[in-house]
C-alpha cells in the first residue's frame, strides 16, 4: 500500500472518528454516504411547518436519472441539441415503520410555520384555510408515535403540500437524501402517496411515496437550505430511536 493510499485511508479514518460519518457526508456529499432521509414542509419563504426524519428507512428506493437530449434529422445528418438545466426526476420509495414507538425529534418553528403545523391541529390542505374554524385533534404524544402514528405525519405532510400559506402562495415541500449527497424542492406526483396493510404483513402499515425531484435545494429562491441541521436532527433520531422499546411502559 502507497503512502499516498495510507495518508487518504488515515484522514478520512481521523475525519470519521472526529465528527462522524454524517459530518464526513456534509462536508463531501459526492463522497461518502450516510443512511438517512427526511421531509421537510415549509411556507412560501421558508418558514418551517412539519419536518419528519425517516426513523427506519424505506425497504426500496429507486431513482431515475432523466438526460434532456432531443435528436433530430437533418438534411445534413444528425443534430444533437442537449440542455443544461436541471431534469426533473423522479423519485419511489416503499417501507414501514414498524410497529413499535418511535421517539420524533422536533426543530424550533416560528409562528408562522406554526398555523399551519400537524401541532396546531392542521392534517391537510384543507385545515390549512385559515378563515375556516378548525377542531383540532389532539395527539397522544406529538413526540412519541407508533409506525401507524408516523404514517399519518407522512400522510399530512405530503397532503398539506398542495396547500397554500397566508400569502396565498404554495408551501414548499423539500426532500433531503443524504444517502444520495442531494437535497431538492419535490413536488408530489400524482399517485403520491398509497397507503397498505395485509394479514400477511402482521397489519403493519406500509406506504409507496412517489415524489418529483424539481430543482436543487440550492437553487430554490428563499430556500434555508437546512441541509446541515436536517442532518443533526437525524442523527438524534437514530440515537433515540434505540429507546423505543422501553416507551410502552414510559406512557
């Protein structure tokens, strides 16, 4: 081995052992990978509403690289006309959330965000009128969710997507993939999201979530970019989910 394979093998070893593998993909996402995703609803200029760290990740994922070329004939040959702004693509995933509890972990929200979040009662677009009285349903635990539980916040959030804020203008739904080193502002498909449960499955209620990679988070007008903090916020999130089994006797 090359003392050049050695020093790279060394500083990324030193790298890992001093701000974790999930630093290490911060800083060079194109590089190295860490198991997390999340989902993150804003309003219009990026105040934050409902954020959901995936505490077990999807059984399947897959993801579809679109290149924007358009060939044609000519009476001289072939032209070959290419494009260089961003294709969107899309995006599936399937899996569940178990069964057992899971610990959420929560980010500050200003007031704004607030009106519109699944705390203040808000499940769907439609809540998310203001000039409407709304019942709200109180949780068992906003912090504390079964797999079903956390299905319902993925069903909310991708529902309050469509949704507008208080400027009339749509929310923002974004989708952080550090196991892919992306961020992007996703608009649902569709056949967003499809919701199952079977005698074979133990009733354990699975989803399909099919989304539209629209552009970089980096490129959105007004966007946080909150890459970094979404990615501390998983990081607590792996650490207490570990906990879980123990919160049945906790409630």
């Amino acid at each position: 081995m090359s003392n050049t394979t050695s020093q790279i093998i060394d500083r990324a070893s030193g790298l890992i052992s001093t701000m974790g593998r999930s630093g290490l993909n911060a800083l060079f996402p194109r590089d190295f990978e860490v198991y997390m995703m999340g989902l993150e609803l804003t309003t219009s200029d990026g105040q934050l509403i409902d954020y959901l760290s995936f505490p077990i990740l999807p059984k399947t994922y897959s993801q579809n690289e679109i290149v924007r070329i358009n060939v044609k004939k000519t009476l001289n040959g072939v032209s070959i006309i290419s494009s260089k702004s961003f294709t969107p693509k899309s995006v599936t995933m399937s899996g569940d959330f178990g069964v057992s509890f899971k610990f959420l972990t929560t980010q500050d929200r200003p007031a704004k965000g607030f009106l519109f979040s699944n705390d203040a009662g808000v499940y769907s677009a439609i809540d998310t009128d203001l000039k409407k009285i709304k019942k709200v349903d109180l949780a068992f635990n906003s912090r504390v969710k079964t797999g079903y539980g956390i299905i319902k916040i993925l069903q909310a959030i991708i529902n309050k997507s469509t949704g507008l804020d208080s400027k009339n203008k749509p929310f923002k739904l974004f989708f952080h993939n550090p196991t892919m080193g992306e961020s992007h502002l996703v608009v649902p498909q569709p056949n967003a999201l499809t919701i199952n449960t079977s005698v074979e499955n133990n009733g354990i209620f699975s989803y399909t979530l099919n989304l539209l990679l629209v552009a970089p988070t980096s490129e959105v007008v007004g966007s946080t970019n909150s890459n970094l903090k979404n990615l501390g916020s998983s990081l607590i999130q792996r650490g207490v989910n570990t906990l879980s089994k123990n919160v049945g006797r906790l409630l």
